[in-house]
C-alpha cells in the first residue's frame, strides 16, 4: 500500500485524496489535491506537481489529462502526484502566495515550523524525496515564452548529466541549462539524490492547448522511457542555453516586436522598437550577442527600464 495523505492504494490501483499542509484563516484545516498510481508491477517512482506559482496553470492542464489515461494494471511502479501546490496563490490567481508574500519555489526545501510556503513546501518536499525521478510542471507566468525545460542544478552538480538527459528525453525541444536559485525544487532535490526538471510549459494567461500537449506528450516519454510503461521514446536532440540576456525599455511607451518566439538573433538585429502613443519611434534595441528570442512580456506597454524580452545565449545542441 501506498499513501500520499488520503490517498492510498494498493498495487494495480489509484486514488486520490488531500494531503494537509495547516489552517486557513477561519481555522479551517486545507489540503493539497493529491494522487497515488499504484502500478500492478514493481518499478521506480515519478513525483510530479504543479502550480508551485500560483498563477501557472499549464502543468495543472498536464496532470489533468495525464492522470485519467494512467491505467494501474498496465504500470510499473508508482506515480505520486500533487495536483497543485500553491493553494493560496491558486485560489486568487496569484503567482505569490497572498498569505506570506512568497514565491514558493523559493521555498523549499521548505520547513515544518515555518512560514505558510515554507511548511507547504516542506509537505511536498516530503513526497518528493520518496521518488526516484522529479518533474515540477512550471511555465513563464503570463509572459510569452519558448517551451523548454529547466535544468537547474548546475553544470558541476554530481546529478548534472541525470538531470540533463531526464530534460532531453521529456523533449520539449529547448533547455535551460543554467544553475537555478535557492530555495527551487530542481535545485533542492538533486541534492538528495534524485534527477528533477523544471518543465516551463510556455507562458499565457490561465492555459494553452499547444503548451499543455507538449507537457502531455514530455510526462508519457519519461514514463516510457524510464520503464513505467510500456514503448519506444525516440529521444530528438535539443537545442541548448546556458543563460540569458534581457533587455529593459531605455523610454516608456508602446513596444513593437520585431523578433518571434524561438526565432535565432545576431548580434545588432532589431528585438523591438519603443514608439509614443501616435507611433513616432522613440527608441530601437538590438542583440548584443547571438543567440534565440526566448521570452517577452505580454503587454504592449512599458515604462522606462521595465523588462521587456530575453534572448538564450550559449546556444549548443544536445
């Protein structure tokens, strides 16, 4: 038998339940929504999770489909699952919790005595550490982004090639291969042994099919390929970065575009133009370096130095 809060099933079967993690402020106990698959065979197990950031909801799309197509019968080892992790946030729509102010993936590997995130964290975290394998569905907020996956835990990391080859074969086409900041879950948990990825699942407002498919079809490669199921996984190389350049507005006004998602950049090429609202041209960025048009934000609208795009750089195949 196996359990992750109310959960619990027995081999060849699934359930879910909640797994408690404090009070909300009426004094009402709350928990996170939670899966156990049970496989009828003896195997590995994958943790996954999603809406560690309230307000990215693409893996939350993911694991609603994932799960109803898992047959236990058909399954070696087992599948643990939290459905959404920032639940403070999530209930609001927020990508920082409201109770704390905090990001929760920077909160882990959490603390059970600690701020709401932090004993939220630590709950998952809990989990996490049971499982062989780690994949914590992400994507780039309400930014427009690339779908990549993150490898977070650094080049020089004993779980580096693991956790490198765990993002190739999820294959979403693009890594970030770029050591991550405290507190992340794919920084945490290489530290105990366990090969973790950070899918960012493109970036949008509330959900997108074309992002949620490519998290769908990553999660049944790992399976396949790490022996959960059944099949072939034709692992594609993957086009690489190892960091970013990001580029702010030098005037406020009305940004135009004039690079695509994933497009290749050279250096002095035209990312966007700053113009007034009657569109005379206030200013035009170029690349300072080569690379790929990895993210930019949604709204037209800018302030002087406000954040505007990001270009991949260091760019390799893998």
């Amino acid at each position: 038998m196996t359990t992750l809060g109310t959960a619990s099933a027995a081999p060849g079967e699934i359930d879910t339940g909640r797994l408690a993690v404090g009070e909300t402020r009426d004094g009402s106990q709350f928990g996170l929504p939670v899966a156990v698959i049970n496989g009828a065979n003896e195997g590995e197990t994958l943790y996954m999770q999603a809406v560690s950031d309230g307000d990215e909801l693409n893996g939350l799309g993911v694991i609603k489909r994932v799960v109803p197509q898992l047959a236990p019968e058909e399954l070696s080892g087992t599948i643990l699952v939290a459905g959404l992790v920032n639940y403070h946030a999530f209930q609001v729509a927020e990508h920082r919790s409201p109770i704390d102010d905090t990001k929760m993936n920077r909160a882990f590997p959490g603390n059970e005595s600690g701020t709401s995130s932090e004993r939220i964290a630590a709950a998952v975290f809990e989990a996490a550490s049971r499982a062989d394998l780690i994949l914590d569905l992400h994507q780039g907020s309400t930014s427009r982004m690339i779908n990549e996956t993150r490898v977070r835990c650094g080049k020089r990391h004993r779980l580096h090639d693991d956790c490198l080859e765990l993002a190739k074969v999820f294959g979403c086409g693009h890594i970030l291969d770029q050591k991550g900041p405290d507190g992340q879950l794919a920084r945490a948990a290489p530290d105990e042994g366990i090969p973790t990825i950070d899918p960012e699942l493109g970036g949008c407002v509330g959900w997108d099919e074309e992002s949620i498919q490519y998290g769908v079809d990553g999660v049944f490669n790992v399976l396949r390929y790490y022996g959960f199921l059944d099949g072939v996984v034709q692992v594609e190389p993957q086009t690489r970065a190892t960091g970013f350049d990001r580029y702010g507005a030098p005037n406020g006004g009305i940004v135009t575009f004039k690079k695509d998602l994933g497009e290749e950049v050279s250096p002095g090429e035209t990312l966007f133009e700053v113009t007034d609202v009657f569109g005379t041209l206030k200013a035009e960025v170029t690349a300072d370096r080569s690379g790929i048009f990895w993210r930019s934000r949604r709204l037209p609208q800018v302030a002087t130095g406000e954040y505007v795009c990001s270009v991949g750089i260091d760019i390799d195949e893998y």
